[in-house]
C-alpha cells in the first residue's frame, strides 16, 4: 500500500451538520431494496411519506381497536374523547420521532437558548399550559359534561356542551351557533347546568287576583293550567332536592296580601329543561282560558279615592255664567256686566 493513500484510511474529525450525515438504517435499507440508485435525499422522502402513511394507518388501526375499551374504561364521554385523543398524539410523536431520525436530526439538536427558550415560555407556552391545567381541572371536577345544557350567567346565554377538550369547551348554543371557550375562561365564570343528575327543574308563576276574586277556585284553576301542559309533571312522588322534598304535582300557595291584591305563586316541575319558556306560555295561556268564566279576576294597580263624614271639608266656589248662546247655557260668553258673573 502506498504511503500517500494512509490518511484516506484514517477516521476524519470533521464534524457532519445535522441533517446532512450519513443516511439512517431505514434509508439505507429502502436503497439496497430498490432495483435502482437513487439520491439519498430521494431516499429521505421516500420514507417520510412510508413514516407518514403508517402512522396515519397505525392511528386508525388501534383507536378502532381499543375505542370500544377505552369508553367502558372510562364512562364518562369528555374523558373518553381524551383518552383517544391522547393515544392519536402519542402516535404522531413517535412517527414524527421517526422522520426525525430520518433525516439525522436529534432531540438535543433542536435546542434553545435559556432566554429565548423563557421568552417563548412567558409570551406563548404560558397561556396554552394554563388552558391544559384548566382543562385537566374541568375534567376531574365534572361540572357539566358533553350533552348537559349549561347557561353562562354572565351572558345569560344557554346552549349544550358539544365537547370537552384539554384547551377550550365548545358550546352549541340555542340560536344554532357555536361558542369556543378556553378552559382557563371556562373555570372562572359562574355555570348553570340544567341537565346534570336530575334534568327535571323546578319553575314558578306568580299571579294577582283581586280581594273580591273566589281565592279558592283561583287556586284550583291555576294549578289545573299548569296540570294540562304535557311537559309538566303532573303528579307522583315528591320530588328530593338536597335534604328537601317539594311535591311534584302543581301546586299554588297564598304567597301574600299585597297593596292591589292576593298574590298567588305558582310551583311546579318540568320534566326536561330544553323548552322552560314554551312550557311557561303554555300554562300561562291556559291559565287566561280557564278564567274567562270563573269568578276569578286578574288584578292591576289601581287606586280608589273614598270620602265620607271623617275626611272633612273642602271648600269649592263657582263663577256661574248665566248668559246663554246658540250651544246651551254654558255655550255663550258671559258679560261683564251681568249680575250672576259677580254672585259668589
């Protein structure tokens, strides 16, 4: 062997950028396998779009298999959409781990420095990790759950949760329109939920009837008008709320005697919540046929002005115009010089 050949042979210390090295495992077999040379670059390609096919098919491949499993395991259909979708990301990081190592990049490679890497952290990362934390919250207290129609007290606005992710809460409001919420919002805003554990709700009507009105069949009548909607409950046991039981029958009770009249109140239970103001028109509605010929009286604010003996005494005078015209004895124009103008 010739002298000058001898540092062709020896290990170079030249360090290879990354990316640019020498062809992983899996590019060099896709090469030995195809009946033809191609560009190691081409290579590269090539098994990015292998990696990425499989990883698609792979995904697809074990969520149909353990999707079934998975919604047993957990019951609860926000933490089972979470649990899938955690398995669909574990996935595509490994398969992106693999393009990676395709192209020779390591983790360590893709690195930052500690004041870009806090910068990023304090501008971009901190929002987006407190919306996870929130999310991870909402899922472990369950305040409402996909399906249950909530109301956001704030925004007096009503709609039905359409789905729970780790970042934001999607609400299909009642006027067909889509509300996306970060949880991080989400956690500090007043909820109402309407549907979770019991979705029967308990609603009131007040209604004044005069003091002359038959107190007694008023009673009756109202609770009737709320018997004859078909949502309401109607009867049966009474109904537990808490360490409380409230009858689950109509029922209408004196609630007071005010200035204008009796004021009676309305209590009755509804059996689902979606549709409180059509079942309130309804009784309402009925309630105005019934009285028609009943001895019952709605009553509105009015004032009566009495006098008798212990008012007093008001003292009124008159100027009498005694001159009469074409239009009566008031129609004319009384003269001066009349002796009645004067009288009093």
């Amino acid at each position: 062997m010739q002298t000058g050949l001898a540092p062709l042979l020896q290990p170079s210390s030249t360090v290879t950028p990354a990316g640019t090295g020498q062809p992983s495992d899996l590019v060099q077999a896709l090469v030995s396998l195809l009946p033809i040379p191609i560009d190691p670059w081409v290579a590269r390609v090539i098994a990015t779009g292998i990696i990425i096919v499989l990883t698609w098919a792979g995904s697809q491949i074990l969520l149909r298999l353990f999707s079934q499993r998975i919604s047993q395991l957990f019951r609860r259909p926000s933490l089972t959409r979470t649990a899938l979708r955690g398995t669909r990301a574990t996935i595509y990081f490994f398969g992106l781990l693999s393009i990676m190592g395709v192209w020779g990049f390591r983790i360590s490679d893709i690195g930052l420095s500690v004041a870009v890497f806090s910068a990023v952290v304090g501008v971009v990362v901190a929002p987006i990790v407190g919306s996870f934390i929130s999310g991870v919250f909402l899922l472990a207290d369950q305040p409402y759950e996909i399906g249950d129609m909530i109301e956001l007290a704030d925004r007096g606005q009503r709609g039905f949760v359409e789905d729970i992710t780790l970042r934001h809460t999607k609400i299909f409001t009642l006027d067909n329109t889509f509300l996306v919420i970060p949880n991080g919002s989400m956690r500090d805003r007043d909820v109402v939920n309407y549907s979770a554990e019991d979705p029967r709700m308990r609603l009131s009507l007040d209604v004044l009837v005069t003091y002359e009105s038959d107190i007694n069949e008023a009673r009756t009548l109202i609770e009737r008008a709320a018997r004859d909607v078909e949502t309401v409950i109607a009867g049966g046991p009474d109904i537990r709320v808490g360490a409380a039981r409230y009858p689950a029958a109509p029922t209408c009770y004196i609630n007071e005697y005010g200035d204008h009249g009796v004021l009676l109140t309305l209590r009755y239970w509804v059996s689902e919540p979606y549709t409180l103001l059509a079942a309130r028109s309804k009784v309402q509605t009925n309630l105005a046929e019934l009285v028609e010929d009943a001895d019952v009286e709605f009553a509105y604010p009015h004032t009566h002005v009495h006098f008798d003996e212990t008012s007093g005494a008001m003292q009124v005078s008159r100027a009498d115009q005694s001159a009469e015209g074409p239009d009566g004895p008031l129609g004319g124009v009384a003269h001066p010089e009349s002796p009645d103008a004067d009288s009093e």
